[in-house]
C-alpha cells in the first residue's frame, strides 16, 4: 500500500510539473522562435503570399551570384558587339569627335555621349578591352544591382506573387546571355532606368530626372517610358513646375554630348538620336512573319508609330487620368486645380511608366534578341496589374513561358514571332480592362512630396 500510495505521488507531481511546463512554454518562446515556427507551419504559403516577397527575393538574389559565376565559367563567351563598342570608344580616346567618322566592326556609332563615357571607363578597366573575363565579371555585378532594383520595386507594390520570381530570376537564359556573356549596352540603359524609378517612387522627381537622362545618354530605347514620365510630372506638378525637370533632362544631353555637339552637331544628333534608322530583316524577334519587302516598307513603319500614339492617347485619357480630371486641369498648377489632386501611389507610378514602355515594344518596328531587357523585367508586374480576374495564375506564367520561349527561339520563326504578338496583345488587353487605379485613400502608401516643397 505505502508503495502504491508513493508512486500515486510521483506520477501526480510529475504530472503537475508538465502541466506547469506546458503552462509556461507560450510565454518562455522567444517572438523569433514563434515566427520562424509560424513559417514552418505555412510553408506551403511562402511562395504565394505576398508578405514573403522580401524573403524570396533575398534567397533569389544570393543564388543569382553563384548562378552568374557557374555561367561566367561554364559557358562559352560569345563576340556580338563588343568588340565594336571597344573601337568606337578607342576613336574618341584617339582625339576624333566627329560622330560620322566614329565606327567599329558592325557599323558606325549609334549611341549617345553617356554611352561613350561608360565604354572608355570599361576600356580602361579591362586592358583595351582585352580583359574580357574582367568585363563580365563587372556586368554580373550590373545583373546583381539591376535586380536589387527591380525587386525593391516589386517588395514596396506587394502585387506579384513570390513563387513568380523564379521565373524572372534563375529560368531566363537570354537574359543572363545579354549580361554577362554578350556583354550589350542595354542592361547598363536599363540598370539606371530602373534607379531612376526606384528615386520616383520616394518622390525624388528632380534626381530621379536626372538619372532617367542619363539612361537615355545610354541608349535611346529609355525613351519609351518617356510618355509616362511626362504623364506623372504633370499631374504631380503641373507645366510650369515640370519645365525645369524636362529642362534639366535636356541639360544634361547637351551637356554629355558638348564635345561632339562643338564638332559635328548634326552628325552628332542624326546618328546618336536616329529615329529613322532601318533595321535588318534578318535579326527581327517580332515580324519574322512578315515577307522581307513588308518588313522594309516605311508605309507600315508609319503605320505602327500611328498606332503607338493613338494607344498611348488611349491610356492616358481612359486609364491613367482620374475620373472627371480633364487633361487640361493636369496643366495647371496643382493648387489651382478645380478637383483637389492627390499624390499617385507608388502603384500608379510604376504601372504608368511600365506599360508606356511595354506599348513601345507592341508596336516596335523590330525587336533585336538583346533588346528583350528593355521590359523582361516588367513583365509580371504587368501581368498581375491586369484586370481579367479570370486570367489564372498557370495561363499568366504559361504567357511568361512562352514569350521567353520567342526570345530564345534563334533564328527567329513564323510562330515564335506570332507568338510573342499574342502574348503583347493578351498582356495590353488586360491592362485596358483593369479599372483605372484609385487615387490613394487615407493611410495607403504614397509618394513623399519631397520635390513638391522646392
């Protein structure tokens, strides 16, 4: 009995002394052991949920180093234009200012003066421009810093999906191919391009100018987000205000490109700013389809900047304006406004100079392989801003899928071409049937009006 009755005792106090335990365990956790618990047990959500964004992309990023070293060394460097960009550069350095009398292997210069002065950078670093390995370890660090960029503007907008990413990081070939073993003039354009629109977001407009101008001293194509960009400034300042932003634009053009400017004007601006320049049939991404002759034709290239500006007309008077806004109002200064403005979110902002960018590349007279940077990375951001709620999760990554399937299709085919048209096409319809954005309610993210107190 007494020994029955001693181990009724030591079974009650250990049971007492689990059920203190189990009483003191909530409070004892630490809040980080909760919250890593709290992931393990949603970790299926990780990759749909948007509040994981940051955390994907974080793990995204650090792969993206390894991935660009394992194809800097185990894939075969490809000799496309750099070559040429190190013999344009060298004639500058050499004392020749006159545009027309710069070239290289695969034609004359074409760029302008910002290019000139990152290319003889690189020049010098690399050795002449023999140091290729060198060069493309400088454009993985371009990739690196490109993506640090773009994923700060998907993090602050929280529209896309993380499991998303991974398309947009580690399955793209083409992209890694334009960086760092093509070694093109683009991702540099576009590097700053998406800086600029990082500072536009923070409501840095004057900077961020200033940065979107020297994208363009790069390459022109940063020229298609400018219909956006004029939108924006606008309805934040008014035309008064936003003069001095354009000015500063120009002043910067003019200032990069002085030395060419003092010595060939024309031949600078008809070579560097060439709007009319013919493209060979045999690089097209997008008209493949078409018979060479058709392709050639200045009636369709009429035809397609006719239709670049009408959609763009479109968007602004029925998507980007605000409701009951008119387009003259924009104009004024926004204090003098009849309907009281309101700062543009940080959604707006992005979606706004994304899709001016992405109606460019609808209706591009051609579209070269290396030019798949200049909205690859806009593409889900596009794609999830869409207003066809039916447009599924699988159909939206099928689109992706495929329009990276016409860009590494080489040479380019009738249905590759085809395709990517039907892609553009689901993509810009999709943007028209979302509803225009709503101006941000009390509380909702927005731009500091940094600029707006100068």
């Amino acid at each position: 009995m007494r020994r029955a009755a001693f181990l009724h005792i030591v079974a009650c106090s250990a049971a007492d002394m689990a059920g203190g335990v189990r009483r003191k365990s909530p409070g004892s956790a630490s809040p980080l052991w909760a919250k890593l618990h709290s992931l393990w047990q949603g970790k299926h959500l990780v990759l749909f949920k948007t509040e994981y964004t940051l955390l994907v992309l974080s793990v995204l990023w650090f792969l993206e180093i390894g991935i660009n070293v394992w194809v800097i060394h185990k894939v075969a460097y490809t000799e496309i234009d750099w070559k040429a960009y190190m013999d344009e550069v060298e004639g500058v350095i050499n004392g020749t200012y006159d545009y027309t009398q710069l070239k290289g292997d695969t034609g004359p210069l074409v760029y302008p003066a910002g290019f000139v002065y990152i290319f003889t950078a690189l020049y010098y670093i690399t050795s002449h421009g023999v140091n290729i390995r060198l060069a493309q370890y400088i454009f993985a660090v371009f990739y690196l810093v490109t993506l640090l960029l773009v994923f700060r503007i998907y993090h602050r907008t929280k529209k896309v999906p993380p499991y998303v990413f991974f398309f947009v990081c580690c399955a793209s070939y083409r992209i890694h191919s334009i960086f760092v073993l093509r070694l093109f003039n683009d991702p540099v354009a576009m590097m700053l391009l998406f800086a600029a629109v990082n500072l536009f977001m923070d409501g840095h407009w004057t900077l961020g100018c200033g940065l979107y101008s020297l994208a363009v001293s790069v390459k022109m194509n940063v020229l298609l987000f400018a219909p956006g960009l004029l939108f924006l400034l606008l309805s934040e300042f008014g035309l008064i205000r936003t003069i001095p932003k354009l000015s500063l634009c120009a002043g910067i053009q003019l200032f990069l490109g002085l030395p060419f400017l003092l010595d060939n004007p024309i031949g600078y601006v008809s070579r560097a700013f060439d709007l009319g320049r013919q493209f060979m049939f045999k690089w097209t991404v997008n008209w493949r389809f078409l018979p060479e002759w058709l392709f050639l034709n200045r009636y369709l290239h009429f035809l397609l900047l006719a239709a670049h500006l009408l959609t763009l007309l479109l968007f602004v008077f029925r998507r980007w304006k605000r409701p009951g806004v008119s387009i003259f109002e924009l104009l004024k200064d926004p204090g003098k406004r009849k309907i009281p403005p309101r700062e543009n979110t940080v959604d707006q902002i992005v979606l706004i100079l994304f899709t001016s960018n992405f109606i460019g590349m609808c209706f591009s007279r051609s579209l070269h392989y290396q030019f798949y940077v200049w909205y690859f990375h806009t593409l889900p951001y596009l794609l999830w801003s869409g207003g066809v709620e039916k447009l599924a999760h699988l159909l939206r990554v099928l689109i992706l899928g495929l329009i990276e399937l016409s860009w590494n299709t080489y040479p380019s085919t009738n249905g590759s071409s085809a395709a990517l048209h039907v892609c553009h096409l689901i993509i810009l319809l999709c943007l028209w049937l979302a509803p225009p954005l709503p101006s941000a309610p009390a509380g909702a993210q927005q731009t500091p009006a940094k600029d707006k107190r100068q």
